[in-house]
C-alpha cells in the first residue's frame, strides 16, 4: 500500500503545499478527534488522487507553523492552492463535506 499521506515538518511546509491543491490536516497525536479524521483523509485522498493530495502537520513539533496560520483548535483543515490558503474546515467533519470542500477549489 502507498502512503497517502505526506507528512510535512515546520522546514519542510512552504514547499510541501508550494504547487498544486494541498489538503493540510493540523493535528497532533493526543487528540481523539484527530485520529477519527485519519481513515477519513485516507479515503479522500483515494478518491482524489491525482487531482489533490493530502498532508498532515503536527502542530506539536510545528508551533511555528501552526501559530503563523492561526490554527487554535484542532483538527484544522488548511486548503492550499499554489502555496496560497483558498479555505478551511476546523472540527471533524465527514468524508462528502471534505471532498466537496476540496474538489470546488479544483
């Protein structure tokens, strides 16, 4: 199985959502809600491989990065187009609302 995810770092963000559509899930280990949003991304991501692809920050080890883009409740869903934030989604939300999110941004 391939790794639907890209896991991104604080070094590693501006390239990671630097082209084409970028779902970020700003999570962290700890939170219940974050991990049943996980199986949901996973499935998103199948349905929208090769038109979107998905990554995840840690807002643990990425502060930085978490507190630059006002993240201050998670999950955060962050849409980023070309580098650019189009949307976001906060709270855990089902897998229809997350691809409609995404896909009327393509």
């Amino acid at each position: 199985m391939t790794e639907t995810f890209v896991y991104l770092e604080e070094e590693t963000f501006q390239q990671g959502v630097s082209s084409g559509l970028v779902l970020v899930d700003f999570y962290a280990d700890w939170c219940g809600p974050c991990r049943m949003l996980t199986p949901v991304l996973e499935e998103v991501g199948k349905d929208l491989s090769g038109r979107a692809s998905i990554a995840k920050i840690d807002i643990d080890k990425a502060q930085g990065t978490a507190t630059s883009y006002q993240v201050t409740s998670i999950p955060t869903l962050i849409l980023f187009k070309d580098g650019q934030e189009v949307g976001r989604l906060v709270g855990l939300r089902d897998k229809d609302t997350i691809k409609e999110f995404v896909e009327s941004h393509l």
